[in-house]
C-alpha cells in the first residue's frame, strides 16, 4: 500500500500575490484551507498522477496547486473548492508535461496506488494490473480526451461540470467524452488482443 504524504507544510506558505502587499492570513483562512487539503488532497494526488504527472513531480504539483488556492482563497466560493482544485490541478499538469516536454524526457509514471484496507495478495495483483493497464491507456490518449476522461469516469463529474471547469461548451466536452469512450474502449481491446496472443505462443 502507498502512503499519499499530506502536505502539513503548505499552512504555513506565503498566502498572498507576490505584488500585493503583505497581509496575515486569518485564523478562518487557516482554517479552510486546511479544510481543503485534508478534503481533497488525495483527489488532487490522483487526477495529477492520471494527467500524466511524472512520479517524481507529484509532490512538487499536488503542492502547487494548494498553493494556488491560498492565496486565491478569498476568490474560491463556498462549496466550490473541488472545482477551484480539479481546474488549477489541470492547469498544473498541463504545464508539468510541457516542461517535461522541453526537457526532451519521456514520462515513466510507475502509477500511484489508492489507499486499500488490507486486501488479499490477489486481490493486490489484480489491482495492480488493472491499474498498469488503465495508466497505459491513459498515457496514449491525446491530452484533450484524457483530461475529459478522467474527470468524468475516474473523478465523476458531470458533462456541464466539466465544461466549467475546462472552460469548454458543453457540446464541445460532451463530444470529447464520447472520442475518449471509443479511443479508451479500442486500446482496452487491442491490449487484450495482444495479451490474449501472447497466451497462446
């Protein structure tokens, strides 16, 4: 099982814009934004890790993306802190792969376990590769389906939810859902077509 490190560090970040003047956060700021990070940081860990975050990077972006929030905290309404974070996370990722990208690496994500209570060792295996599976198949979709996918089968946010958030219309994220079905439903077939050759060699 791996451990997800919640980050106690980002209570104590710099809250405000590096040109607004300088001001304490209040003991009610302090307090939501620990809300936020004990709510939704494993949410926030697994829809960068399945955005195609390298390993390495997770920490670094998953803290990022709080950051973000604390010193837009005043701005976030009330009740809309998972779409504040799903959206700066998105933004985040994108720009993680582009500086990747640059560096002329190729992203080996080993995946991100979910937390499990005590399961059995084949129950770990078969998490394990579907896990493998689902992150291959993840990784070969353009990033406009994947980033479509994930929040609507992985994460379960509504079509209209997710135009929001991507600032897309809704026919517009309801058609990239649909090529992201198809392209996830073709790999899936393909990888169990080869699988299933390899089984009979």
């Amino acid at each position: 099982m791996t451990s997800i490190p919640l980050p106690t560090m980002l209570l104590a970040v710099d809250w405000r814009d590096e040109d607004a003047a300088p001001a304490a956060p209040t003991a009610a700021e302090r307090a939501r934004l620990a809300a936020m990070v004990a709510e939704h940081f494993e949410l926030i860990w697994r829809t960068l890790a399945r955005l195609r975050v390298p390993s390495a990077d997770l920490a670094d972006c998953a803290q990022q993306v709080f950051v973000v929030a604390s010193r837009r905290l005043s701005a976030i309404a009330i009740g809309s802190e998972r779409s504040f974070l799903l959206g700066t996370a998105i933004r985040v990722a994108r720009d993680a792969r582009r500086t990747l990208e640059r560096r002329r690496e190729v992203p080996e994500d080993e995946g991100v376990e979910p937390l499990s209570l005590d399961p059995s060792p084949d129950e770990l295996a078969d998490q394990k590769r579907l896990r493998a599976l689902l992150d291959e198949v993840l990784a070969a979709m353009p990033d406009e389906l994947r980033e479509v996918f994930v929040l609507f089968e992985l994460e379960e946010m509504t079509t209209p939810e997710i135009a929001t958030l991507l600032e897309i219309p809704t026919g517009t994220a309801a058609s990239r859902l649909r090529r992201a079905r198809e392209e996830f439903d073709r790999r899936v077939a393909r990888l169990n077509a080869a699988s299933s050759r390899g089984a009979k060699r």
